[in-house]
C-alpha cells in the first residue's frame, strides 16, 4: 500500500477514536497494575495458560536460550515436561524442540507449541496432555507448504473439529493443517496477508529487521469462540481480518477465499493478539507499551500502558480475568540490530486483571 494511503486510513482511524495515537515517548502508567509471574535472564518466547492457572513458556529462538519449553511454578520457569526434549545447547535434532515460539492451551487440556524448525530445517507442531504431563505424537508439516526457511510463529486451535490455521511471516501466508490426516494446504498472495508500508517506532527508534526499516507481515491470528472466523493481520499492519475457517477445511479455491476476506476492525502494530468468548480482541502494542482492546462497538482502547511492556510479544487469557503477557525486548536482538544484542535482563512474563 502506498504510504500516502496508509497514512490517511490511521488519521481517518484516529479522528473517529477507534485507533489510539502512536506515541514515541516513554510512557507513563496507565491502566490496570502488571504483576510479574516471572523474571529470567533468558529471554521468554510466547506464554499460555491453561484453564486451571498453569502458565507455561517458550524461550524465544532469537535469544540462543539453552531451555526451549518451561512451566512457571512460583515464579520460577521449570523444564517441561521435563529436560529431555530440550535442545540444552546440543545439536538439533527430531529428538528434542528445536526453536519453538507460538504456544496455546486447548480445551482439551493439551498444550500446543510450533516449532519453527530454524536450525532443523523443517517445522514441527508439539502437543503434550497435560493431564498426563506427556508428550503427545508430533506433526510435521509438508515441505511443500512449510519448506525450509518457513517462520511459522503463530496459531490457532480448533480442538473441536480437529484443524490448526498457521501464520508464515517469511512467505506471507495462512496454513489450514488437518490434524487426523497432517494434511495441510497454503493460502498466500492476498493483500491482508503483507505489511503495510508504514514504520514501527519504539522509544523515538525506527525498528529495523534484516538492515532496513522492518515490514513484517501477517503474524497475530486468532479463532473466533465457535472456531467459525479466523481473525489475522500483519505486524506491521493497522488492519484486522477475518475470514470463515470453512473455506479452508473445505480446500475452497485462492479466489473464493480472496472474496471472502474482510476487514474486522483496526489494530495497532503488534505481535500478539487473543480473542475471548464474547468476541473482542486484545492486541499487543509494541509502539505504546501497551496492551489494548478492540470491543465489540469498533473501539479500541488501552488496558494497560506501561514502559515496563518493552516489547509486549504475545499475550494469553487466562481464568479469572488475568491477561498473561511476555516484554522480552525484541527489538534490542541482533536479528534487529544487527548488532550484539543489547537487551538488558531480567526479561519478564506479567499478569494484569482486564476490566
């Protein structure tokens, strides 16, 4: 999209107060109050908790941690399940998590992590029951939908009809994966699926991925409550869509599933998103510190805003109105500086009650 468009569209968006102001400055705090669940000097992927109040964790594969996959027990981040699927510095292999990042609790009491594969040249989906505290059979995804250097870091469950929907950021695209089958098929190409022409600025810094201002495509993806809607957009994207999940389960063609695509209401640039039962959305917002909330009136609004959510990765909803959130200083590692990476822990997983 031209720049003089997407600027225009993020006035037009302001003007009405569906969009808050992107902010450079430091923020003051705002909100509700974070509580921290953990503090690590590795560096936390993505969190997920489950419905009974266990929190689990990936450490980001950015970051060169020695831990790919940990449960956090009173504020400490325990190997999970244990240590004998984590790489712990060893080479890759099928054996072990490779590099790990989207992770999500069903409600089948399973939990789900992808494995991007960065080091092992191919992508894996990880399911454990966590009744049994076990690892469940892994899903490898076809090569020729995931091929070698695929970043698949986000997803979507649908426990009840047996799908998972997919993000890839390295070749924008959607992946609907059949799970009884491992079948899988692609969906790319279409607009909503791309960044948008627009900068991300954090702290007054314009953020930059691989020596150039970053445009990081579609990323976030949620499912609706009746796993009806797939709701997606990019990173770098104002924009959120949705889109009926069975035109994918049914294989329907590139363009019945371009018709089908719609705008869902306006976003923030950011890496996280989940949706609850009542049908709103909560966003990361890298630019403000913040997490916010697209309601179900087209307003959105902050939840919390504090300086502390220095890069708020991925967020879970949690019981009893907690809202888990990662601030592991992303845009500080070398993948981004292209430098030594100049992160600073502790880096923290937080909690806040949404109102």
């Amino acid at each position: 999209m031209k720049r003089s468009l997407t600027t225009s569209l993020t006035a037009a968006l302001l003007l009405i107060g569906q969009l808050p102001a992107q902010a450079a400055d430091t923020p003051a705090r705002s909100g509700a109050e974070l509580e921290t669940v953990l503090a690590s000097d590795l560096r936390p992927g993505n969190v997920a908790a489950s419905p009974d109040g266990r929190v689990f964790i990936t450490y980001h594969a950015l970051g060169d941690a020695p831990l790919q996959l940990a449960e956090i027990k009173d504020g400490r981040a325990v190997p999970y399940p244990d240590l004998s699927l984590q790489k712990n510095g060893t080479a890759p292999s099928d054996a072990t998590i490779d590099s790990p990042l989207g992770i999500q609790v069903d409600r089948r009491q399973r939990l789900w992590v992808i494995d991007m594969g960065l080091n092992l040249g191919k992508t894996r989906l990880w399911s454990f029951d966590l009744r049994k505290n076990r690892a469940l059979p892994v899903i490898e995804l076809p090569a020729d939908v995931a091929p070698k250097g695929s970043f698949v870091q986000d997803f979507a469950v649908d426990e009840r009809r047996g799908w998972v929907y997919l993000a890839d950021i390295a070749n924008p695209g959607l992946i609907a994966l059949e799970l009884s089958t491992g079948k899988a098929r692609r969906y790319g190409g279409h607009p909503s699926l791309q960044s948008e022409n627009i900068d991300m600025v954090i702290d007054g810094k314009t953020v930059a991925f691989g020596g150039k201002p970053a445009r990081v495509g579609v990323n976030p993806l949620t499912l609706s409550d009746d796993r009806e809607t797939l709701y997606f957009g990019a990173m770098n994207g104002t924009r959120w869509y949705r889109l009926p999940t069975r035109l994918l389960r049914e294989g329907r063609s590139d363009a019945d599933i371009a018709a089908a695509i719609e705008v869902a209401g306006p976003k923030p640039i950011s890496d996280g998103v989940a949706t609850d039962r009542k049908g709103r959305h909560y966003y990361t917002d890298l630019q403000r510190h913040a997490v916010s909330r697209l309601s179900r009136d087209g307003q959105v609004r902050d939840l919390v805003r504090d300086p502390r959510l220095n890069w708020p990765d991925n967020l879970s909803l949690g019981p009893d109105g907690w809202v888990y959130v990662v601030a592991n200083q992303l845009q500080l590692t070398p993948a981004f500086t292209g430098a030594q990476d100049q992160g600073r822990p502790p880096y923290y997983v937080y909690r806040f009650k949404a109102p």
